[in-house]
C-alpha cells in the first residue's frame, strides 16, 4: 500500500500479516481445555428429564424410584428448583412493545416445547444419571400446541401464555419516503413470498457448564462455553440471589459458537442452582439431541416482499412484510426479536431507493427458542433483497449485474444513511462489485452459461451484495437495559525479564480472538509476537467487558488492545528514557529493545528496563515511578454500528432430472477496513459461507404438526461438509472506520449474510428457461422438482 | 446419551461365540465394526446384556478366490473391499459401490457382514448382493445353511438371519469379462445413505439374449430387484427402446416410500432417471 504512514506502520508490525496463532499448537496436540474435559472432585453429574409434548401441563412428577438408582445424589423438579434460582423475563426496554412471560430454569407447571426440562437428575456419571432419569415418571396432560406461526394470531389458536393476552411477542412498522406513489409510478413490479427454514448453528462442542458452589468462600465458580462471561457473571448473580462479586464465571476452550453460546439457557441456569442447592460441582454437557431441541434455532421466516423498479433499472422502492416464529419464550437476556428487528433494519440497505415500508412479526409457538445466531437477520434480508432485485431485473430484462451497478449507494456519497436509519460511514459496494466481476470472470461465465445450455447442462450465476453490522455500541443492548457491555478493555503488562501479559475482556471460541489481540499489542509495542502472552475468558483475571460476538472482537478489544500497548509503550519509555537521560519522545521500541526513535540504532533490551523497575529502583529519580501495566478501554460511540459492506457470486449447476445443485465456484469480495490477520479474516469469511451455504441446501429442523423435532441427529440433520463445498475465493476492499486508530470494522459474520441468497439467486438463474421462481430455502431436490412440476407419480 | 451397561465379551473362534450366543439367549447381541450397533446402543434403542465380539474370528477374516467363485469373510472390513485387488478384478460393481458407503472413518470399522445383518433399505452393499446373485453362508446352531441374496433381505432391517446365527461368508460368481455394471446413488451429501440408488448388472453382449438385473436401493423398504423393468429392457428389440416402457414398468416394481430427505414421488423420479442413466452407461461401457 502506498500513501502516508498510518499508525499502524510501526517498526515490526503484525497489522496485516498472517501468523500463527498462539493457541494453535496447544489445540492440535490435544492439551485443550473444553468444558466437557474438566472434572472437580465430588463432581455430579446432571442429566434433564426433558418434556416430550411441545405443550403440557405436568400433573405429577414422582421421583421416588428414581431417587433409589444406583450412583444417585439427587433428583429435583422443577417447582422445587425455583427456591434456588428465580425466574427472567427476555424483554428490552428499546423493543418497544416486546413482551414475553417469565422463564424457570426447569419447567415448574407447564411445559412449553418438547425438550424443555422438567426434572433434573444429579448422579455420580452421566451414565448412572441416564439411567435413573428414566425412572422419574412424569404425568403430563397434553394441552393443544401453537405450532405453525402462519396462524399463531387467529382467533381460534390457543393463546400459549394467557396472561399476555395473545401470542404477538413484538411487532415493528416502518415506512419512509413515499411508498405508495413510488410502486403507483413504477414501470415494473415484482413481488415474493420467500420463506426460511429455521435451523440452528451446530457446533462441535455441545454446550457445557460445570457451575461449582463453595460454601465456604461462598463463591460460585462457573467454568462455562460461553462467548460473555461478565454478562453471564451478571445473570448467575442476579438469578441465584448472589453480589456479582460473587461470582466467577471462567471460559477456557470452547468449541465453537456462533451465536449458539451466547444466550442464557434454562438447563444451564439449572445447573448453576443445583451447584448452589447441593453444595458441590455439578456439570451439564448437552448431548447432541439436546442440542437439537434446546441450543437456539434461528431464521424460521415467511417475508413478503415487494419491489419497484422503472425501465432504466432505477429501483424506486422496497416493501416487506415479515413473520417468525420464535419459541414459547423471548430469550434472555437478548432477546428474540433482534432477528426481526433486523430485517427490518436492513432490507434494501445496499440500495439507493429511499421508499421503504416494513412489517415484521415476531409470535410464540411450542417449538424450541429461538435467538441470534450468526448474522442475525442479515440472510433474511439479504435473501429478500436480492430475490427482489433479480425479479425485477427479470421483469424489465436487465443483467443483474447490471441492475445492481445501477443502484449501489455510490462509493462517493458517504457518509449517508438508508431509509430505515442506518448511518453508513463509508461503504464500497461499487468497488467490490467491480473486484467480483474481475474476480469470477464474469462475462466469461456468461458465456458459458449459453454454451452450456444449449447442450442440456443448467448452471446459474447468483448475485448478493450485503452490509454487516459490526462493532456494536451500546445502542444494541446497553440502551435496552440489558447489563451486557458494549466496551471492552485490555491491560498489558511487562514483566520483569520483558515478556508481555495482555489480559482481555474479549473471548476465543476459534475465530482467533487470542492471535489478533497479541498482534496488536506486539504491534502497538514493538515487540515480536513470541514474547506476547494473552489472557482471556474469566471474570476475576480480565478487565470488564463484552466479549466475542456481533462481529465485535477486532474492532472493539482490538482498538482497546492498540490503545493500551500504545499506553504501555509511552510508560516503557518513560522509564528508558529516564534511565538513559533523554526525552522519551526520542525513543521507541523495535523488536523487543529500546531504539533512538526512527532508526535501528538499539539503547537498551527491554529486559534491562524491567530488571532496573522492579529491582533497582533506587538507581531511578526519587520522585520518578515506572509503571509496566497499562488498561484501556474502547467502545465506538460516532455510529452506533460499523457497517460493512460486500458482494458475494455463486456458480453452480442445477441437475434438472434430479433436483440436484451442484455448487461449483462462489466469490465473496467484502470490506472489514483494516485486516489484522488476513488468514483470519479469509477463513471466517469461507467459514461464514458454509454456514450460510448450509441454510441454502441442507440445514433444516423440521417440526411436525404436533410440535415434534422430527430429524435431531447428525444423521437426518444435515450439516454442510467439506465434499459438497466449492472453491470458496475471497477478495478485500479496505476503508478503514476512522473512528479507531486501527480502523478495523468485523469479519465474523459477513459470509454467512449473503451465501444463501446468492445459492438461490443462481438456481433461479440456472432455471430461467423453465420460467420458475423458488423463494425457499433450503433448496432441497423435492423442492426443485416440484417447482419444475417433474414428480414421478 | 450413554448406552445402558453391558458386559462385552471377545469370542476367539466361531464356535465359541456360537455357543456364547446361544447361552445368552435373547440378551445377546454380536458386535462387528459397532459402526451400526453402537450409535443405536448411545441412541437407548437397544438394551443388550452382553456384547459379543466377532471382528476378530479367523473363520470371518478373507478375501479368497476359487475358478469360479470369489469368497468375502463376513468380517472384511470395507476398507479392505475397496482397496482387495480380488475384487477390483471379480466384482468390480463391490469396488465401485464401496466408495458411497459412510466415511474412510467409519470404512475402516464396519464389516460386510455387520452392513448386510444390518440390512438398512438405503444402504449400498446389499443391493449389490442381489444384483450379483450373491450367497450368504451362514451358520447356526443347527448347522451351516445358504441363503441367496434375493431371499436374505426381508424389510426393514429385517434379514433371514435368526437371532443365533453368524452371517460366515459371501460367495459370488467371478464375473466373466463381457459382463458390464453400473453403480450410482443419488445422496445429498457424499457418504450419506442414499436417497435412492442403483445397482444394475447386464450379462451378454447381443441385445437378443441379455439378462440386465436393475437393483433399487433407498426407496422401499429393502433393496428390490427392478424384475418388470429388467424385462421391458431385455425384450425390446434393443434396451434403450424398451427404456420408457421399462420406466413406467418401475411402479409395478417399486413402492417408493416417503421420509426426510425425499416424499414418494421424487423417489418414483429419481428412480426413473437412475434407469435411463444406468442402461445409458452400461451401453456406452460396450461401445468403448
Ligand atoms: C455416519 C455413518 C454413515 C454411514 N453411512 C453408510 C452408508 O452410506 N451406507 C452403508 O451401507 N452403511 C453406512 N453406514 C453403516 C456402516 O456401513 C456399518 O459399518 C455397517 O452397516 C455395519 O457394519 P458393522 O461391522 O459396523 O456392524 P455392527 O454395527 O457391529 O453390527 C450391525 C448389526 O449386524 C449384526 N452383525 C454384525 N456382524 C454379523 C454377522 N457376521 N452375522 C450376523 N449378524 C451380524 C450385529 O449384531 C448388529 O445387529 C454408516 C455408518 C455411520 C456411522
């Protein structure tokens, strides 16, 4: 890159290079710690017995048999757990209208979706309290279950929790510029139903939580996968009847989140009070059918959408009308109307259009919560959008290509807004679509295509370009009176032979948070990244802060990661140049040792500087003190949210005999301003993509009409795998955010936001001779043969 | 989930675990790869009292050939089928097939025998057992007796194994160089059971006189021998012009039927299509 020296060209800097990560080693040899390894000693271990109706009133719960198994410490309902642990209420205040009833660790009188915990079963092993669990006999009266959320709202439907008056958990209107006149004037209008299936985000480690109660300090120790150990401190605290300071909650490995890990769940609420109520460890790992039925489900949508377009390609207007259907209960403490919320938010957000109008609704149903998973809201919309825009390219006979070049906010307008509200400080979308267009050879495929076609072989090209929420502020939940910390805080520190100790509020679920953190610092300090050690995932050891989710990681515990190895640059060399006799601001720090400022030439290791600190001090001015730890923290508080913006392609063949897709290439071209680590930032691009590729083809938990998950195994679920994966290849445009110094906005959720909607795009594309539309997902071979009217009969 | 408990017990000689069985009675139950037996034993669909353990017997282990036959222990691994040179040679449709059948992981473990006592509708090997007019020898309590494949599987996961027999060997015809076969499996993901699949086998070179034996797998509830089909296609003047009528002789043949992954009438297509695909390839592997 050319231009002048930013502050992040540094002597030495790890800004922008792909190394290693510290913890990789580490975890390939096995010597990971994970939850489900640990283990305390007079360890219990629980098991639910878990509802099998989506709707039930518990009449009775004998535990007498149970209690009698072998290897058994105790067996507990939940009406009796709610002496331990009170109940929530997954509400936010600046959700105008969100309501929800309040949720018990364990169901106490009714449960309200197959896989709700009733009973809990504390044994010596898992196995022992299997096998006892099955002994507890609940008698349930199985009530009518709200299962299909098209007619949660009519009259005739059960209302789930009565005392709510009816099943609506939130709604949200909008409707900005002039809309009805924009459609009135169009000369083409194209209009959808696209509709999502819910799934949920599967990861390789299943939830676990090993809550430890000490009486004796009386102190709560929970060891716990979770992406926000001090907003998870806050609710064990709050919930459990104990001071914050109380309580400490530590997240060593885990095994992946997205999102998954970042909610409060009942049976881990359950688990933190059975610790308290039996005074000793007791740990909970979901097995995978739990997960299935209780780890949140996301998307679930039926959105109908409108679009306007006149001849010229110019689109004039967007309209949507959206419904999800979440579970019996909001979820807490985020709540299950972000998603929604978000689409409204963000359909149409790429485009120039100012004539906008949303309808979202969000309703109960007996089926398991729902929640944020990754890139919350962001497929929906995307997938509408861009559905949208290629019908109405469609409809007036523009390439898409074309279409979207037409109507891309311009790289030149910024900073702006959408119709919606969104403050866009400076997006590329034009950029980016250019890199695509170079990058996947477009005209090229083009080509192809027709060639192909006439030969009987259908492939398609899909489009989707996107923006991503990143770096939240606390205009996400702090606003809503949710105690879940929008900041983020890094101390560094050296210690007396020169390493570095960064502890920070951020977590690492595999993204790679612990390898970008000590980049910056090693960075911001100028020393090289062996010397650099990081520290994260427990309450009492880090500053306070968020921890890893929304795309936050670089750019919030990055920024403060720069800003504290910075303040503990300045307060090194304060101390060199004390010990030198010279003005600190002569000096800085390259590899390790100090340096005169600008050169290589080396005035002292440092080393050195730490051993006169912390052991010859009286070698030092009287009235001088060093300080080697240095804190800071960072929050953006310009915009309420980074945005990011890209373009994804996909190219893929559809077997029209068959159903069959075959994907055979996808492009992502995104822009998250400065890259820290681009090994990193490419992979969670690819990482996002199959996640986002598996909503579009396989991902799918399907509910029968009485409630029932129906495919909860890895068997019928079916996950993304490497076979079925193209080539995924990633490409950058860089505009950093100005509001940190190290400029960078998220990764983490980008691939995810369009993958499905460009899959569907191309399958429509690859179809056009046969004049079908498919708006749903996922794209199963049924799907596509019904809609091309082939059935075997 | 955790499996109830159960004592496991490693039988060192065919006859030792006979009798093992047989002493355990109803609570018995042979372990072979477990790539099949132990997910449903995590799952608490089965409650075994003891685990018999027949990966290791001599008598199950081999692949041997005679002038006309080849003989595959129960016990072959189904990596050791996809790399025996043997049946590379002999029965090269085995060869084929073998690479749908689950992941290397689970290829490594799972045995022949313990994938064809199993008998899942959508799995691979059994169909190609009826399509190569396999012979299963399997012995019991009462002595050894031969099954053929077309009369071994019953349903779903139903065999003509009784609770006490060994599934021992599986003996099929080499077959003879102008033999053709094809082997194809439409699965939304590689590795994963079929949606639906065929094994077809065609002997003879004439298109008087062929015997073409289409064998559906994935869409009832056992693998199914096509025969009105198969006989559409042998008696047309050539196959391919016996191919529609062959086509819609399939829903005599098959009662597709509807789960997860596909409804009934997807599979009757998806059927149709593996047909035309199928006699496509078996006739241009003659031409070329
Ligand atoms: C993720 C996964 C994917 C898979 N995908 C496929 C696939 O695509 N296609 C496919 O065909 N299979 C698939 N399988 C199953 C696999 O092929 C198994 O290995 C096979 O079905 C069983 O063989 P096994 O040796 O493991 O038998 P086991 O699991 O040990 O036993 C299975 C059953 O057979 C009985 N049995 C075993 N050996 C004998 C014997 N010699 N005589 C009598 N009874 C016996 C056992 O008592 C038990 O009832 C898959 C398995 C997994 C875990």
């Amino acid at each position: 890159m050319s231009g002048p020296l930013s502050p992040l060209d540094r002597p030495n800097s790890y800004i922008g290079r792909t190394v290693p990560r510290p913890n990789l080693e580490r975890l390939v040899e096995g010597r990971g710690t994970y939850v489900s390894d640990m283990t305390l000693p007079r360890m219990g271990h629980v098991v639910f017995v878990r509802s099998p109706y989506a709707h039930a009133r518990i009449v009775d719960i004998d535990t007498g048999a149970a209690k009698q198994g072998e290897g058994v410490i105790a067996v507990v309902t939940g009406a009796e757990l709610v002496e331990q642990c009170s109940p929530w209420v997954g509400v936010l205040s600046h959700l105008k209208g969100l309501k929800s009833a309040p949720q018990h660790a364990m169901a106490v009188d009714r449960a309200c979706w197959q896989g709700e915990a009733v009973c809990a079963v504390v044994a010596n092993s898992r196995a022992q309290a299997e096998d006892a669990a099955e002994l507890v006999q609940v008698q349930y009266q199985e009530l009518e279950p709200v299962t299909d959320m098209r007619t949660a709202l009519e009259p005739h439907i059960p209302v789930i929790h009565a005392e709510l008056g009816d099943n609506l958990a939130f709604e949200r209107s909008l409707d900005a510029g002039e809309v009805d006149k924009a459609f009135s004037e169009a000369d083409a209008v194209a209009e959808a139903e696209f509709v999502f299936g819910r799934h949920t985000g599967v990861t390789l480690e299943a939830r676990a939580v090993l809550a430890d109660w000490n009486p004796g300090e009386r102190r709560l120790t929970v060891y716990q996968g979770t992406q926000a150990p001090h907003m998870m401190q806050n609710i064990f605290a709050k919930h459990l009847a104990l001071e914050e300071a109380q309580v400490r909650v530590v997240c060593k490995d885990v095994g992946g989140s997205f999102g998954i890990k970042v909610h409060v769940y009942a049976d881990e609420m359950a688990t933190a009070a059975l610790s308290k109520r039996l005074k000793r460890p007791v740990k909970f790992v979901a097995d995978r059918i739990e997960s299935f039925v209780t780890d949140i489900h996301a998307r679930d949508h039926i959105c109908k959408g409108r679009i306007a377009v006149k001849q010229d390609g110019t689109i004039t207007a967007f309209a949507i009308d959206d419904l999800t259907g979440i579970g019996p209960y909001s979820m807490y403490p985020r709540t299950s109307a972000i998603e929604a919320n978000q689409v409204v938010n963000l359909v149409g957000g790429p485009y120039q259009a100012r004539n906008y109008r949303a309808r979202a609704r969000v309703v109960f149903q007996n089926k398991n919560v729902m929640c944020q998973y990754r890139a919350v809201g962001h497929p929906i919309a995307c997938s509408v959008t861009e559905g949208l825009v290629d019908l109405a390219a469609r409809a007036i006979g523009m390439d898409p290509l074309e279409i979207r070049s037409r109507n891309l906010i311009k790289d030149d307008a910024y900073p702006t807004d959408s119709p919606s509200g969104l403050k866009f400080e400076s997006l590329s979308h034009h950029a980016s679509l250019a890199k695509l267009k170079q990058m996947m050879d477009y005209d090229g495929l083009r080509a192809e295509q027709k060639r192909l076609r006439r030969q009987g072989i259908y492939r398609g090209i899909g489009l989707a370009s996107f923006i991503e929420v990143t770096n939240p502020s606390a205009a996400f939940y702090g606003v809503g009176g949710a105690r879940i910390s929008s900041q983020d805080g890094v101390s560094v520190r050296m210690d007396a032979t020169g390493a570095i100790i960064v502890q920070t509020s951020l977590t690492e679920q595999g993204q790679g948070s612990e390898a970008l953190t000590a980049q910056v610092v090693a960075s911001a300090l100028g020393v090289t990244l062996d010397k650099v050690r990081v520290i994260l995932g427990d309450t009492d050891n880090t500053p306070y802060g968020g921890g890893t989710w929304a795309s936050r990681g670089a750019g919030i515990g990055g920024e403060a990661a720069w800003q504290a190895g910075k303040a503990l640059r300045m307060n090194i060399l304060e101390v060199a140049g004390t010990i030198l006799q010279t003005v600190p601001d002569m000096l800085d720090i390259d590899q390790g040792v100090v340096v005169d400022k600008g050169t290589t030439r080396e005035r002292i290791g440092l080393d050195e500087v730490a051993r006169i600190a912390y052991f010859r001090p009286d070698t030092l001015p009287a009235d001088f003190q060093a300080e080697l730890l240095a804190t800071r923290h960072y929050v953006p508080r310009q915009y309420p949210f980074a945005f990011t913006n890209g373009i994804q392609a996909s190219w893929l063949e559809v077997d029209t005999e068959t159903g069959f897709i075959t994907l055979l290439n996808h492009w992502c071209v995104e822009d998250c301003g400065t890259i820290i680590n681009p090994q990193l930032v490419d992979e969670q691009i690819r990482g996002g993509v199959v996640q986002g590729l598996g909503a579009a083809l396989f991902e799918h938990c399907r509910y029968d009409e009485r409630g029932q998950l129906t495919n909860g195994t890895m068997a019928d679920y079916l996950v993304p795998m490497a076979s079925e994966m193209p080539d995924i290849e990633v490409g950058h445009v860089v505009s950093p955010t100005l509001e940190s110094e190290l400029g960078a906005k998220g990764a983490g959720e980008a691939g995810t936001a369009g993958a499905a909607a460009c899959v569907a795009n191309a399958v429509n594309d690859a179809l056009e001779p046969f004049d079908v539309t498919i708006t749903e997902i996922p794209l199963t071979p049924s799907l596509i043969l019904n809609a091309l009217g082939r059935r075997g009969g | 989930m955790k499996a109830y408990a159960f004592d496991y017990v490693r039988a060192a000689t065919l006859v030792e675990a006979l009798s093992l069985l047989e002493r355990a009675g109803e609570g018995g139950k042979l372990i072979a790869g477990g790539q099949s037996l132990v997910p449903a034993l995590n799952l608490r669909l089965l409650a075994p009292q003891i685990l018999i353990d027949i990966a290791q017997l001599p008598e199950l282990r081999g692949i041997t050939s005679d002038d006309t036959h080849i003989h595959l222990g129960a016990g072959t691994r189904h990596a050791e089928l996809a790399t025996s040179a043997l049946v590379g040679q002999h029965v090269p449709l085995l060869q084929t097939a073998i690479r749908h059948v689950a992941h290397a992981a689970i290829r490594n473990r799972g045995t022949l025998g313990g994938n064809l006592a199993h008998a899942d509708p959508a799995s691979e090997l059994p169909a190609c057992m009826i399509a190569l007019e396999a012979t299963m020898l399997v012995v019991g309590p009462k002595g050894e007796r031969r099954i053929d494949a077309i009369d071994f599987f019953k349903g779903l996961y139903e065999t003509a194994l009784e609770a006490d027999d060994i599934l021992v060997r599986i003996s099929i015809a080499r077959s003879p160089a102008e033999t053709r076969v094809h082997f194809n499996e439409l699965a939304r993901r590689a590795g994963d059971y079929a949606m639906a699949g065929l094994a077809m086998v065609m002997h003879g070179t004439q298109p008087q006189g062929l015997r073409i034996r289409p064998v559906f797998f994935g869409i009832g509830d056992r693998p199914t021998l096509a025969s009105h089909a198969a006989r559409c296609l042998e008696q047309a003047a050539d196959p391919m012009a016996g191919l529609a009528a062959a086509q819609q002789a399939l829903s005599q043949d098959l009662s597709p039927q509807e789960d997860l992954q596909a409804d009934a009438d997807t599979r009757m297509q998806l059927a149709r299509v593996l047909l035309k695909r199928g006699l496509t390839d078996l006739l241009a592997q003659g031409r070329g």
